[in-house]
C-alpha cells in the first residue's frame, strides 16, 4: 500500500511504521506532525506523541522533517523553525531544548530558518512555520489546545442563548461563527501524519467521527500525490551536516560523563 490510515492506538500505528513500512534513512525517530492554525495561515508541531524522551538529534531530525511537511503542504518556500521552551532567552528550558538550540543555532540548514526558542502562546501567532519539541510537550499541547477550543466555542455557544438579542444579533454572524469552527475543527484535518516512515501514515484521532476519517483519507493520497517521503527523505540527506554535527555532540556529551565518572 501506498498509505495507511487508522483511528486505533497511536503505539501499534508507531509499531506499524518501525517495523513493517520501516523508517526512511537518516531517521531515528519517526515523529508525529499536527496542524494548527494561525493568525495568519498555519503551523505545524512535533513530535505529538510518539518519542517521550528525545535527544537534540531528534529535536533536530524533527525540524528537517517539519520544515519539509510546511514547505511541501503548506507552501512555505523557507520555513520559519523554532523549539518549544519556556521562554525565548537562551537559559531558558531544559538540558534536551538547550542541546537542540545550540544545535540548530550552530548549524545554518539549506531547508529552513532557524527563528530560536518559541513559546507556546507563539504556535498560534503566525511568526514561526515549524515547532518541534519532544513527544510528552507537544502531547500536552495538543490535549490543552483541543480543549481550550471546545471550552471557547462552549462559551461563546453559552453567551449567545443569554438572552432573545444576543441569540437575534448571532443570526447575522452566523457564517463567520462556522468559518471559526472549522478552521479549530479536528475533523477538519482528518489526522496526523507520522513523518519518517517509507509510506504515507496517518494516524487519527481515537474518537474520529465519518468527516475525520474521509478527511484523513484524501490527505493521505495528497501527501502520496507529493511524495512527501521521498522527499523528506532528500531533505534529511541534504541536512547531513546537521545530523554528523548532532551525533558529535552526543558522542562529546558521553566521553564528558566517563571522563568525570
């Protein structure tokens, strides 16, 4: 099969990637890309979920990986990339983003910009393309984020049947009222592609209604149309020196503990 589609558990899906489609070359982690939107068009995150414990060269592999899907699916010529911490200072967040940052800061990329930390209020702002972060971040984005808008359009829903007026008045905004929902709608983007795997693999929300599950469909023969493996795949061999760079480090961090053991 050119693609695979399912609604079922995340970890056979990731199971599914490693050990049947098997991982493109250069990948050492798969990771999985989500969609949000923006002031200004759309922004994609990752990892979503699959790798918990990440090292800088995954974050690193991540933003190759990103920056291909923006360029590719979202038509942005040179994506904008930034990792996800607490602060935009560079001593800010933890041992794994300030690896990744020094990383992505040293090592200028053919694909992409590298922007630098971002915030989690910056996903939705317009001003960065690409954030990549481990699994257990970008999960608990995702879990806040669907529920910060389900609450929002709860409110507004709540504050328009107040009163006779205000339910009158919301007549008018109706169709703007549906443009707002179907740009926050999951169903709308189907599913989540999982980058880093020889086949298209989408994998879709547990409780994805008819339009995710067709959504998620058509998106995957897009992304097939694309070539959007083999093109991440071109991506990730012309971003060789970041990769060579990543695992010096690593190797550097490693013979830094023996030495002080």
């Amino acid at each position: 099969a050119d693609a695979v589609v399912s609604a079922g558990n995340s970890g056979a899906m990731l199971a599914c990637g490693l050990f049947v489609l098997k991982r493109i070359k250069g990948v050492d982690r798969p990771a999985i890309l989500t969609t949000f939107p923006t002031r200004t068009g759309q922004a994609a995150l990752l990892d979503m979920g699959a790798n918990v414990e990440c090292k800088p060269l995954h974050l690193a592999e991540f933003a190759v990986m990103g920056a291909t899907f923006a360029r590719l699916c979202h038509g942005k010529p040179r994506p904008r990339v930034g990792v996800l911490a607490n602060g935009s200072e560079e001593h800010k967040g933890t041992e794994l983003t300030r690896g990744a940052h020094a990383l992505l800061a040293e090592s200028a990329s053919p694909s992409f910009d590298y922007v630098g930390y971002v915030e989690g209020r910056d996903v939705f702002t317009g001003d960065v393309d690409v954030v990549v972060c481990d699994g257990f971040s970008g999960n608990l984005v995702l879990k806040v984020t669907e529920g910060a808008a389900e609450a929002l359009l709860g409110f507004i829903k709540d504050a328009i049947a107040s009163s006779f007026w205000t339910r009158l008045l919301a007549l008018g905004l109706r169709p703007a009222f549906r443009r707002v929902k179907r740009r926050m709608d999951y169903a709308e983007q189907g599913g989540a592609p999982l980058l880093g795997v020889q086949r298209v693999s989408i994998i879709c929300h547990g409780g994805s209604n008819a339009k995710a599950i067709k959504n998620a469909v058509l998106g995957a023969g897009r992304y097939v149309d694309l070539h959007l493996p083999q093109a991440l795949e071109a991506d990730l061999e012309a971003n060789a020196a970041l990769r060579e760079r990543a695992r010096g480090q690593a190797e550097a961090a490693a013979s830094s503990q023996v030495t002080s053991r």
